[in-house]
C-alpha cells in the first residue's frame, strides 16, 4: 500500500504543476490542474462529453475515448473540438468539429464552409446565421453515434439574441442539432428547436414555450437516445424521447404527452446541467443549481424508468467541498470498464479559456450515487 501511495505521488505529483507535455505521458487524473493535448496546448473541451466509440482511422478500425466540448480559447463565443485517447489521460486534438460562419459571404467564398452550406436558401442562410454565426452562444455539446444511419449527431445549447429580446446573450433558449458522417466532422448544422412544453397545470415560464438551455444526451440499452434539459426559464427538467434518426422529437412537441414522449421531474425546483446515466437499471440525473459560473450543490435523482417517478437522493457529493460539487459543475459520466467516471468543469468565469477539467471516481452504494474528491488518481485503483 505504502509502495503504491508513494508509485502514485512519483508518477503524478513530482511532475512541476502537472505541466505535462508530450515527452512526460500523463499516468493519473489530476482533478483541477492544467490539462494539455499531446501536442502540448491547452484542451479545450469545456462543458463536453466523453464516450467510447468505434470509428474508422486511417482505413483501420479503432476503439476509443472521445471528449468534445466547448472550444473557449477565444473567450465567450465557443466553437466544438474533439480529443481522442486510448487510456483517458493523454489527448489527441482531432480538430474543431463544428465551426461558427463568421459571415454571410463565408458561406460562398470560404470552401469550409461552401462545401456544408452552399445549397442552403438565402433565408435558411440567415437562420443559419442566427444559430452559429458570429454572435450566436453554443454551448454543452453532445454527441450520438446513430446506427440506423451510420452517422454522427450532435446537439448543443444554441441561444443568442432573439428579436424580441436584443439585449439577452441567452433570448433564443434552443437546442440545435448538427450531423456528419465521420465523428470528427465537419459536423454540419440542420436545425434549431424549441423542445417539449406543459400546458395543463403549473409552467413556471408559460410565455416561453419549449425552451432548452443546458443541455445533454442519454443512449438507452435499447438505442433509445433521449434529450435532457433545463426549460421553463431554468426552473424545471425535462427528459424527452428523440426520433430515430437522433435528429429531432420522436414527436412534435404540440402533439408530445407527458409520461409517453417526455417528463418533466421536479417542476420549479432550479436544476441545470443535466447528466443521465443508468447503473444497475436504475437512471441517476445528476444536475447543479442554476448560479451561472460559480459552483453549487449537485443532486440527483434517481427513476426504475426513464419517465417514472424520480425519487431526491440528494447531494451525491461526499466530504469537503461537497456544497459545491468539488468546484465544479456536472457535464459528463461515462465508464471505463465497471468504473463509473465523473466529469466535472470548473469554471474561470474571467478567463473561461483557463476553466479546468475534475474528473472524479463514482461509487454507487445502497442504489445511491456517490462522488468523493481525490487529487490524484488512476485507474488502477491508487488514490490520494
Ligand atoms: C451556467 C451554464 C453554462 C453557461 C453559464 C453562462 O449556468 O451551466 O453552460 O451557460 O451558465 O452564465
């Protein structure tokens, strides 16, 4: 034990403030420290996902982790990058996947962007503006590899100024939805939409119908995909069944019922940064508060099913830090063999570029979910 502590601090915490580069392979987690690509930059994968996926490279099939997410280097207005790893300590940067238009004219003159777009009418042109030109916001992006089409589908938080509110980075409240055919793009945007709405009884935003803000992905066992997200002015979560393609509601929202195509837990209660994820068949939606930037207490709840009663098991944080979730908010939990993986963002609200990554082990005991704090630590069970 005392070997295995002493192995752990050697290969993790004798490295000079972790600035780990390609000649020093990272062997540990450490939660919160500077975390570069195998190329030595910065990852920027802010808000992201990681999940395995099988994929062809260079006309060979490969295995690996992948993690996208926001691309913050140049500040507030992110774009989407992919890393890929086979161990999920080192990253390859495999590019910007989803690129904002930084113009109406880029949409001619830019081959990037002619080669997605150039088929697009001159109002589908200015929509397409509105969702990811150069002020829109794109945020929290998730990722599904779809079979039916053998393509790729990633949604986002896509919000920005709206005509009715000019002065609101977050006036759209939307959810949109690009595709490719190959995981590392260019993913190419279809559409933005307004999501699953109550309007018999309580809807804490009754003038805002269908919003989607934070926003996440879940991929039943049955490859049932589902969308899950903070709606009604960040107040109340909701769970929605997506169609086959992945690509949009298995039913129109004005025709949608609640119980069958979607639900709705806990109305009111202020949760954002939705994650779902099953263990033992049982769904655990781990969420934060809703305090922007800074950090705040997680809760989850827990169902038998997917749009069943969801029980409040609480605060899964157990220690110090637990009343703010470590520092960090919820995006990500993904698995590496049994082992269940948090990821968390800590989040630099001055520097969002500088916001750091938490990546913490998941315990589940007496069917709750549990995520206690470790400064380093590995997969091969060492932890300090
Ligand atoms: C947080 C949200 C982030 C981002 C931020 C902006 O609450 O989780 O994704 O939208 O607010 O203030």
């Amino acid at each position: 034990m005392l070997l295995s502590l002493f192995a752990l601090l050697n290969s993790c915490g004798s490295l000079p403030s972790f600035a780990r580069n390609q000649s020093i392979p990272y062997d540990c987690f450490a939660p919160g420290d500077v975390y570069n690509d195998t190329d030595g930059n910065l990852i920027q994968a802010h808000g992201g996902q990681i999940s395995q996926y099988t994929y062809q490279e260079n006309g060979e099939t490969v295995t690996k982790y992948v993690w996208i997410g926001e691309d913050r280097k140049n500040g507030y207005y992110a774009e989407v990058n992919a890393y890929s790893s086979t161990d999920l300590y080192n990253w390859d940067f495999e590019g910007t996947i989803l690129k904002r238009v930084p113009s109406m004219e880029a949409i001619d003159e830019d081959s990037y962007f002619n080669s997605l777009y150039s088929s697009l009418t001159l109002r589908e042109r200015e929509d397409l503006l509105k969702a990811i030109g150069p002020t829109s916001v794109i945020e929290r992006p998730k990722l599904l590899y779809n079979a039916k089409n053998d393509n790729y589908v990633l949604w986002f938080h896509q919000d920005g100024y709206s005509s009715v509110n000019d002065y609101y980075r977050y006036g759209t409240g939307n959810a949109a939805v690009a595709v490719s055919d190959s995981i590392f793009g260019p993913y190419r945007f279809i559409a933005s939409h307004r999501l699953n709405y109550v309007t018999d009884g309580f809807n804490a935003n009754p003038n805002s119908l269908g919003e989607a803000r934070d926003m996440n992905l879940f991929l039943d066992d049955d490859n049932q995909a589902y969308i899950v997200y903070t709606s009604e002015n960040n107040k109340s979560l909701f769970i929605s069944r997506l169609n086959e393609d992945y690509t949009d509601l298995a039913v129109p929202a004005s025709l949608a019922k609640e119980g069958e195509d979607f639900t709705r837990i806990f109305p009111n209660a202020m949760r954002e940064a939705p994650v779902l994820t099953k263990y033992d068949g049982r769904y655990y939606l781990m969420s934060s508060s809703t305090t922007g930037w800074m950090s705040n207490s997680a809760r989850v709840y827990s169902s038998d099913t997917i749009f069943g009663k969801y029980v409040n098991d609480g605060n899964p944080c157990v220690g110090n830090g637990k009343m703010v979730t470590f520092d960090t908010q919820s995006t990500s939990i993904f698995k590496y063999g049994e082992q269940y993986i948090y990821l968390g963002d800590r989040w630099d609200s001055q520097d969002l570029r500088d916001s750091r990554y938490v990546f913490l082990p998941i315990t589940f005991e007496d069917a709750k979910m549990q995520i206690r704090y470790y400064s380093k630590w590995n997969l091969k069970g060492e932890r300090i």
